[in-house]
C-alpha cells in the first residue's frame, strides 16, 4: 500500500514537472514526455521488524494452521507459559512473564487478567494462577514483539519487554477500493482441536460535510472437549487433563470498531470487545472498551495520539470450585490514559524525531470470598488463611520522552521512562505469636519511584552489515498477589517488598541480501546477543516461626543458626533476591523469499540463574517450569499454480529445561523445592496448505505433529501439578497427530 501510494505520488510530482517544464518552452519546441512505470512488492510487518535495529519482531495473519502459543513459540526470544485451565494467553520473554514482567496489550492496551482455575490434581483442588490475556484467536491479525527495554508508553512495567496483539479493524475486512465487505473463516479439527468460527463485515461512507465513517464488528465462537490423545492413544484424562464436563467450553467473543475521519488532520476510533466463557467451574467475563485519537495537522511539530481504556474481567466460581469457599467471585479492573506527541526537526544537519508523553495506569484485583464453615471464627480464619486471588490494587503515573537522531549512515535513540508506582491493599492482623509491623489490621500502600533510560545506537553501513548496540534500565513494581500472598494470612504477608530493576546490554546486527540464487530473492537476518542483570528479583521462600515471634529462613533454622519456637508453622512469603538474577543468551531470526520459495528461521538460546519459587511448588502460584536452553522453528515452503497454492512444512524443536520436581522434594537446609532436568523434545512436524481457489475463497489444511511422537512441552503447568504428595505424578504428555482443515471467505 505504502509502496503504491509512493509511486502514486512521484509519478504526479513528475507529470507537475513536466507540465511546468512544458509551460517554460517555447510553443515550437513541446516536451513530451514516455510513461513512468513504477513498482514494487510490499513488504511485510515480519520483514519491517528485521530491518528495525533492536530486538524488535512481528507477525502478521496466522495463515499456518497454527494455534496462538505456537506462533508466539515461533519468534525469537519468545515463549509462552501454557495452562489449559486458563483459556489464556501468557506471553514469556526470555524466561520472563507475568505481570509487568511482560507488557501485554491488545490495540495497545495493557491487560491484567489473572486467572485462578480450581485443579482436581492439587491437593485441596488448589486452584492454578496465572497473568495472562483474554483475546479470541480468531480476532488477531498480528502480533509486535520488543524484547528489553524502550522509552514510550510500551516500555512503563515492562521488565522484559512488551508483547502487543493487533486485532480486525476496518482495513482488515474491506477490499482496497471498497467501501462494505465482509469476511468468515470456519475450522474444524480431530483429537481435540474442536471446532471454531468467525464472522466480520465492514463499511466505510463518506459524508458531506462530516467527513468518513467507518464500521466494523465481529462474532466469533468456538467449541471443544479439551480432550485429546497423545503418540501412544492415551487420553489426557488419564493424566489429568479435561478429563470431566468442566473442560469442555464453548467461548464467545464480540469485538466492534467505529471511526471517524473528519478531514485530514483528525482520526478517532471507539472499540469494543466481550469475551464469555463458562471453562473449568468458572463464568468467565470480560468487557473491554477504548478510545483512540490523534491529531495531525499541517506541522512538523505536532503528531498527537491519545489512548483511553476501561476493562473489567469476572470469573464467577460454580458451587464445589473451591473447598470452604462459595458465593466466590473476583474482578480484574484496569483503567488508563495516555498521550504523547512527535515532534520532527533539523538538528546540526541531521533529522530529529522527538517523542513525549504521559501514561496512568490503575490495576484493581478484587474477590468476593464467603466461607460455608458454620464457625465465624472459623469461617475468617479460612478466608484470611488462603492464598487464592490476593486483593489490591496499583497505579501508575509515568512521563517518558525520547530523541530519535540520524545523521547519515548513524542513528542514535535515546530517552527516559519517569513512573510514580503505588501498590495499597488491606492486611489482616497478624497471629499473636507471629511478630510484625503492623501488628494489627492495616491498610497497605508501597511506593516507589524509577527513572528507567535507554540508548540505541545503529548504523548502516551496507545492507549487509547494519550493527546495532543498546543498553537500557527497565523496572516493574510488585503485584498484589505477591505482596498480599496469604497461605498463612498476614503473617506471610510482605508489605515491605520492592519491584524488580533490569539492566540489559543488547549487541547485534541486522542484514539483507539480493540474488542470492536467483534474481529477485531477498535474505533478512537479524543475530543479536543480550546479558540482563536483575536486581531484587522477586521470588517466594519457606519461613520459619522462630523464638521472639520472629519469622526467619528455614535455612537458618536447619543449620542452626536460629531456634525455631514452639508454635510451628510454615509461611511462604515473597521476598527481594539478595544476589542479582542473570541471563544471557543470543538469538536469530531469519527470512528468506524467492517468490517461488520461501523460508523462516528462529534460534535462541538462553542461561538463567532464576531461583525456585516454593510458592510455585505447592500452590501453583508462578512458573512451574524455566525456558529451555534452546528451541527453534523452521518454516519451509513453495507456492505452486501461479502462486495460488502454498504448501510448507514447519519444524520445532525445545532443548533441555528445568521443572520443580514433581515429588516436591525440598533442599534439606534451605528448604527451597528442587529443580529437575526435563530432556529435550523431539523433532516436531507440522504440515500445512493454503489453496486460494479465487479472490472470495481460500481453502487451508494442516497437519501437527505428523510423525506422532510423544512428547512433553516445557512451561506447560500441566507437566509438574503440585499434588502435595508423592504416590502419584502425572506427567502430561502432548497431543498426537491432529488434523485440521479451515475455510476462509472475503468479498
């Protein structure tokens, strides 16, 4: 498009010109002048990433018969934390996720949802925890990843960096020239992959004197048992997994778009999006709405674009989910504001592009929690003595600017993220026997300040050899769930916790060549090495009640640096690391497209000195598995039939990694849950063909896990459920051989 309106441009600049010209000769000696044909093919978002400096990269449609976790896999430094409790998304960037670990926005919106699944694996049906985001797969239309720090709204509470989904909007289901269409996709597929559809339709009018509207809204529903079987025919019910009525689930979503263009300087865009869902002895709600404005007039100084949100999500707990609880619901509310302006300029020969801004950002996490024990006294004790759903709530108040300076071959991006970061919630009053401050029932509130810079500096020195280097501070305060984490009420409560602090040196280079082997191929390559420090890493560990009413290490009181008392009690409180966490690895990503052929390939590699979080261990609260070492996708193909049929085979493999153990056994005098290795999976296999029988029809089909083989995917919950005890372990394996087909159709 981009391409095309150039040409559109240079080819009437030089008609001007001509005319011009013509009008300067005399009558005798007219100019003519031959037809100007210019062209181009597009380039696509994946390619305009790699040529990005940074560990930047994106995705456009998914057209591979792929499911989302699998194309998040597929990108360089990514990964994801797979719960099939869930029915969400949860982003890893470099062994990082979470909730201002990661900075996950849908339309450039940040998401808290945490999720709380009732397990009938976890003693007690403890339920499994996780950040993550609730978004049809049917509504994306891509996906932009920035791996480590950056100035902007995106880089505020983003430790590892920021992972934004694009979804339908007006210019996704009309054709270019058309002012309605519509658009639908149906899928259905074996062992498990079920059934879902989705159905868009679009216009745009112009009207006199109030400029152009534009309208688009979606439907789209899915169904599955959220059984399967794996390589060797055993059903997942046998280790665990959809093996009642309460995995099966029918979600529906809605999304709805209206914008309005009343000359060339005003752009305004309203959205909406509902999610429903009834998954795992929840309701699952969630309503989204944003309004979206810029501003750009006849000025090199102002580029304005504001960006308001509200979002609420509800799971509501059917009678039985939780024991001792009923009438249970919780809210996950987030509201934000943020604006910012680019100002472009000459400075000292060179072109300047000056960013700033302001962003606020609320996240309130609420439960409605009743006991059913007759007791009061009881009754409290329960509620207060539970780690499910912590309440509380953050907010955010952050300016941020940035200078984007080139001067010939060089680039220089510099800049700052200021953020006011405030966490407040209720405590409890602490045990009698337990001494803390506050003793007595509190309200809670942590502040804190970060001044998080950045700097990029790039060059182009051929198309070949464009090195790139950065270095950038990021940061992201505590979560309630941390702070306020409850297996033993207020007193395993830390109102003292800070937030994590990052500093991250990136080292690369970007390159692209022509003709390769043949004359209009193109290779993309970006190969950079990165090495973060974490300060204050957040993790849990066991505590000990000790004499005095002190609470102290297991540690020290099993090597008998301290006298446990004699009230005994176990607490697991989050605490700042006193040693730095650090990662180092390196990754690559490569595209290659000979029109005829075509290949992607993504490499990482990744070391990590993360500790073990117990909490993780015993009530499925965090990561119960690390990244692996390494892990790849290939992506091959060819298009046959002048280019309407596309066939391509993707290949992946996941190299060693580390769960906590699945017999949760605990270090002897740290008391901290042991790691154990996870071998490397096997070479997966998925096969996938695209037929475009027409402009209105395409055809897919796909194939995963052709060989069949049996594997077990590292960061899948499912692969170490804390049981809490040591007679039975399942180990989920993943789904067999599956076979899908899909439809798509666009007028």
């Amino acid at each position: 498009m981009k391409i095309k309106m150039m040409a559109q441009l240079v080819g009437a600049a030089l008609v001007l010109a001509g005319q011009a010209a013509q009008a300067a000769e005399p009558a005798e000696a007219p100019v003519e002048f031959q037809p100007l044909v210019v062209s181009g093919e597009a380039v696509s978002v994946e390619q305009q990433a790699l040529e990005k400096p940074g560990a930047h990269t994106s995705r456009g449609e998914n057209t591979r018969s792929e499911s989302l976790d699998a194309v998040l896999r597929g990108m360089p430094g990514v990964y994801t934390q797979i719960d099939p409790n869930q029915g969400a998304v949860s982003v890893n960037i470099r062994g990082m996720s979470g909730l201002g670990r990661v900075n996950t926005m849908i339309d450039g919106v940040s998401q808290n949802y945490f999720g709380s699944a009732p397990s009938e694996l976890a003693h007690g049906a403890v339920p499994t925890s996780a950040f993550g985001a609730l978004i049809d797969p049917n509504f994306i239309v891509g996906v932009d990843v920035e791996r480590g720090g950056s100035a902007g709204a995106n880089g505020i509470n983003a430790l590892a960096g920021s992972a934004n989904f694009r979804t339908l909007g007006v210019d996704d289901v009309l054709r270019e020239g058309k002012r309605y269409g519509a658009r639908a996709k149906y899928m259905a597929g074996n062992n498990g992959l079920g059934r879902s559809g989705m159905l868009a339709g679009a216009v745009r009018q112009q009207l006199d004197g109030w400029g152009t509207f534009g309208l688009v809204g979606a439907i789209s529903s899915s169904a599955s048992s959220g059984t399967y079987r794996n390589a060797a025919g055993v059903d997942s019910a046998e280790f665990g997994f959809g093996g009642d009525q309460s995995f099966s689930q029918n979600p529906q979503s809605q999304l709805f778009k209206a914008e309005w263009r009343p000359d060339a300087h005003h752009f305004a865009e309203l959205s909406a999006r509902r999610y429903r869902n009834h998954f795992t002895k929840r309701d699952i709600r969630s309503d989204d709405y944003a309004l979206k404005y810029r501003y750009t007039p006849l000025s090199e100084w102002v580029d304005l674009t504001a960006l308001a949100s509200h979002g609420k999500g509800r799971q509501s707990y059917m009678p039985g989910a939780l024991i001792n609880f009923t009438n249970t619901s919780t809210d996950n509310v987030n509201d934000s504001l943020s604006v910012d302006n680019a100002s472009r300029f000459d400075l000292l020969g060179g072109d300047a592009t000056l960013r700033t801004g302001a962003k606020w950002q609320r996240n309130r996490f609420v439960r409605n929690v009743f006991s059913d024990i007759d007791d009061p006294v009881t009754a409290q004790q329960a509620i207060e003595n539970n780690p499910f759903a912590p309440a509380g709530k953050q907010e955010m108040r952050s300016l941020f600017a940035s200078l984007d300076y080139r001067y010939g071959i060089f680039n220089l991006v510099g800049g700052f993220n200021y953020t006011r970061f405030e966490l407040s919630g209720d405590k409890p009053a602490c045990s009698a026997h337990v001494s803390c401050f506050p003793q007595g029932a509190a309200t809670i509130r942590l502040r804190e300040t970060y001044l998080d810079p950045s700097l990029l500096l790039s060059a182009e020195i051929a198309p070949w050899f464009q090195p790139f280097v950065s270095a950038a501070r990021t940061s992201r305060g505590p979560n309630p769930q941390e702070v306020f984490f409850a297996n033993s009420g207020a007193d395993s409560m830390n109102p003292y916790l800070k937030g994590e602090r990052a500093d991250t040196v990136q080292l690369g280079f970007n390159s692209m060549f022509h003709g390769l082997l043949s004359r209009d191929d193109t290779l993309r390559l970006k190969l950079l090495a990165y090495r973060s420090k974490i300060q204050d890493y957040i993790s849990s560990s066991e505590f000990r009640i000790c004499r005095g009413g002190a609470r102290c290490r297991s540690a020290d009181v099993n090597t008998g640096q301290a006298e446990e008392a004699k009230i005994s009690d176990t607490m697991y409180i989050y605490t700042n690391s006193l040693e730095p966490v650090r990662t180092r690895g390196w990754e690559l990503e490569a595209n290659y497209d000979a029109g005829f052929v075509y290949a992607r390939l993504s490499y990482s590699r990744e070391r990590t000195s993360q500790p073990p979080s117990i909490a993780a261990a015993n009530f499925n609260f965090g990561n119960i598995t690390e990244l692996p070492s390494s892990y790849y996708s290939l992506d091959v193909g060819a298009r046959l039939l002048e280019r309407k049929l596309e066939l391509g085979a993707i290949f992946r493999k996941d190299g060693e990694s580390y769960r906590i153990n699945v017999d949760r056994n605990a270090d002897s005098i740290t008391g901290d849950v042991e790691k154990e290795q996870q071998n490397a999976t096997p070479t997966l296999i998925d096969l996938y063909a695209n037929y475009k029988l027409n402009k209105q029809l395409t055809l897919r089909a796909g194939v995963s896990n052709l060989t069949n083989r049996s594997y077990s995917a590292p960061l899948n919950v499912m692969n170490a459920m804390p049981l809490q005890s040591a007679d039975w372990t399942p180990n989920a394996t993943g789904r067999g051989r599956a076979y899908s087909a899909t439809v798509e159709w666009r007028y």
